[in-house]
C-alpha cells in the first residue's frame, strides 16, 4: 500500500515515527514534508502536496499531522477527490 505523509513543526515528531512503523511494516511511504524541524514552517504547503498525491493515485492513502488537525482537514478537503477526518486518540 502507498501512504502520504504530510506536517509541519507540529506534527514532525509522530510523523517520523509513523512513517518508521509503516516502512517496518512493509508499506510504500513517501513522505510530503516537512521534512525536517523548523518552528516556523506552516502546515497548508505539506498538507495539500500529500492531499494532491492522494487525489492523483486512488490506490493510496494519506496521513497529515498537526496541532489541532482542524486546519489541516480543512486544507486536505479543498482538494477534489480528498475526503479527510479528524482522528485522535483518549489521550487527546
């Protein structure tokens, strides 16, 4: 299976190790950015070029990280073809 990841400073630590997890596991993982820590980068560049890589290839999926995810679901959605959701654990 093909996986887009996509973040920004926010998301970048559970973004390395999801892509980590996936790749044990096998997975085919291109990972859209951020692709280093920088405090200043900003989650709608690395967010839509995962959602548009999804939406060119309808065999994959795609994993964005954020703080709060809101934004980037909203980000995510304004690509035709994308339907993305907000998904969080009982930790928050």
């Amino acid at each position: 299976m093909k996986v887009y990841l996509g973040t920004d400073h926010a998301g970048f630590e559970l973004k390395e190790k999801v892509k980590e997890y996936l790749q044990k596991q096998g997975h085919e993982v291109e990972d859209c950015g951020a692709l280093s820590f920088d405090p200043a980068d900003d989650y709608p560049d690395f967010i839509s070029k995962a959602a548009q890589k999804v939406a060119a290839d309808a065999s994959s999926y795609g994993i964005v990280f954020g703080k709060s995810g809101a934004g980037e679901c909203i980000v995510a959605n304004k690509i035709k073809g994308v339907r993305a959701f907000l998904g969080i654990n009982s930790e928050g």
